[in-house]
C-alpha cells in the first residue's frame, strides 16, 4: 500500500511539474509576443505579416493610420484585391502584383511595388510595398512580410521636378536658338567663309542637345556612353564601334566630350574614314591603374579611309579634341596620322564612381 502512495505521489509531483513547466513555456511565448508587439509598433513604417498560404495575420497600427481602415485579414494570394490601389497610368493593382503574392505565390525572394493607393475615406495617395519571405531554420516557407512606406512626398517633389526641368530645358533651348539668330544675323557679310553658319550652327546643335540630356538626368554627371552615342550616332550611325565599361563623368567633363566626340566626328566624315563607304571607326575606352587611382584610356581610331595628312594649321576644331579637352579632364591627348587611319588618344584621371560593365 506504501508503494502504491509513493508512487502517486511521484505521478502528481510530475504533473505538477510538467504543469509548471507549460506555464513556463506558456509565460515565455506571451512575453515573445507582448515584445514582438512592441517592436512592430516602434517601427515607423506599416508592417503585415501573412502565413505560408497567403493569409494575413498581423498588421501593426502603423497601417491603419496610413490607409485610414482596418487591416485586412485577406484569406490567400487571391484575396489582396480587396486592398484597392492603381497604378501610375490608373489601372487597377491585381491581387497577383502584390509583393506578398510574388513572394508566396511566385516564390519571389523580395518583391516592390509602388502604388497609388485608396484610403478608407476615398482619398489616395503613393504607397511603397516591399515584400520579403519569412522562413525557419530549414529554409522552408512558413509565411511572409511586408513594409508599407508612405511615399506621397516623394512622388510629389519628382512631380514638381519634372516641372521644373521641363521648363529649364524650354529655357535652355530657347536660349540656344536666341544665340544662332545672333551668330546667323553677324555673318551676313559678304566676306564670310561658305559653309561657316552651317558649321556654327552644327556645333550649337550639339552642344544643346548635351544639355538637354544633362537637364534630364542626374545634375551632376552623365554616362560616358551615352554622351558618344547621342553625338556619334547623328552623324555616323553604326559605322563607329563604341565599346567601354559604364563610366560617369561630372558634367563639365560630359559636354567637353560632347564637343570633342562632334568634332572627331564630322572630321572623319569629311576628311577621314568616314569619308568613303568602306571606312569604319573605333571609339573606345578602358579602365587602368589600381582602385584608388584609377586613369581612363580613350582612343579614336580610324580605319579603311584615305591616309590622313597632318594639317599645317590647327582651327577651332583641333583646339576641342586637344587643349581644351585636356585641360577641362586633366588628362593628356595625343593625335597621330599613320597610313592606315587617323588616330587620337586621351588618358585621364578617372572619376571616383565607375562600374566595370560593357555598355
């Protein structure tokens, strides 16, 4: 009979045990979830949470403030339409577009959408979802999240920007145009060089189109490539090979190399290669030198053209593509006229932000 008690006691002394453990492991989970509370609420952005199959389970008060309606608990991937918001052109988001469909659904490993989207009392404004997987310690897909950022701001400061450009360029090309009936009205004068106002006003047209293309970007520096093929390409089409890593150079730099690009250019369509139908030409640069100090090579190389000739007097154009190119880079050019094609060289201190891609 004592051993039975024994053992009774023992069976209650476990229980209570296992009791009082549940209760700690009962009182640990709630404390997770008071802090893991506490935390989506410190955040300062909206943040919904959904399981594996798409559900939403959590949205922090953050979102209700933001959309100005309760949260949502939308059932599956399907469901998100109930959230209404359009796109930029104002056609309506489907659930599918939604970053937490992608990443559930199309097993997306970040998704991001900005939408223009409607609050609960009927106004709109711009929203940045950003979608992510939630996974365990396996990897396996156990739900997902997603930040809602309020952007309207933002979107309308690139409203008035776009303004604000537009009008610059207006004035810009206004500007331009002021200045070509100045140099056309001087040179109605008899002893004026035939082909003198066309060349002017080529130049000119150059040089605007290189601001143009600066105002519409960012300010302070342009790509490389894009400033030879905007120029290149008017006047040679695919017969210049152009090939090089991306580069970005201030904007001082990218309208010198607007004026030297036009001038090698139209050069060689004159005089040069791309005089006959066979001649070609190559516009290249590279990167050199260790990562701290870092220089540009760009070459302009001439090919299946007449040999070229030296000129015995160097104008306007020679004065670009050399001394005022180096001094506006920093850099050293050189020319030279072998037999098999005219050639111009011009090494340079390279900018701080390069990438190493072919564009």
């Amino acid at each position: 009979m004592r051993a039975e008690i024994v053992a009774l006691q023992e069976q209650l002394a476990t229980q209570a045990a296992a009791r009082e453990a549940d209760a700690v492991v009962a009182r640990q989970a709630a404390h997770r979830l008071n802090l893991f509370e506490a935390m989506m609420e410190t955040v300062p952005i909206g943040v919904v949470l959904a399981d594996a199959k798409g559900r939403i389970v959590h949205g922090n008060s953050h979102v209700e403030e933001m959309v100005r309606h309760p949260v949502l608990h939308s059932e599956d991937v399907d469901s998100y339409g109930e959230w209404v918001s359009f796109h930029a052109d104002g056609h309506r988001v489907e659930s599918r577009e939604y970053p937490l469909s992608r990443v559930i659904r199309d097993g997306e490993e970040r998704s991001e959408i900005d939408v223009h989207y409607q609050r609960g009392d009927g106004t709109r404004f711009w929203m940045r979802i950003i979608g992510e997987p939630v996974r365990n310690g396996d990897g396996d897909l156990i739900g997902a999240t997603v930040a809602l950022i309020d952007i309207d701001k933002e979107r309308q400061l690139q409203d008035q920007q776009k303004i604000l450009i537009a009008e610059l360029n207006h004035r810009v090309k206004n500007a331009f145009t002021v200045v070509k009936s100045i140099v056309g009205q001087s040179l109605r004068g008899e002893h004026v060089p035939e082909g003198l106002r066309a060349t002017l006003d080529d130049r000119l047209d150059a040089y605007s189109r290189a601001h143009a293309k600066l105002i519409g970007t960012a300010w302070d520096r342009a790509p490389l490539g894009r400033v030879a093929a905007d120029i290149v390409r008017r006047i040679a089409g695919d017969r210049v090979r152009i090939e090089g890593p991306e580069i970005e150079v201030p904007s001082r730099q990218a309208l010198a190399f607007s004026m030297a690009f036009y001038e090698l250019a139209t050069n060689a369509l004159k005089y040069g290669s791309l005089s006959v139908p066979e001649g070609t030409v190559d516009l290249a640069w590279c990167l050199d030198g260790p990562e701290d100090a870092q220089t540009i090579a760009i070459t302009w190389t001439e090919h299946g053209g007449p040999a070229p000739v030296e000129p015995s007097r160097k104008g306007f154009g020679s004065f670009i593509v050399g001394r005022a190119l180096a001094m506006e880079t920093g850099g050293q050019v050189k020319t030279t006229y072998p037999a098999e094609g005219f050639a111009w060289r011009l090494d340079m201190p390279a900018p701080v932000e390069t990438k190493e891609e072919t564009t």
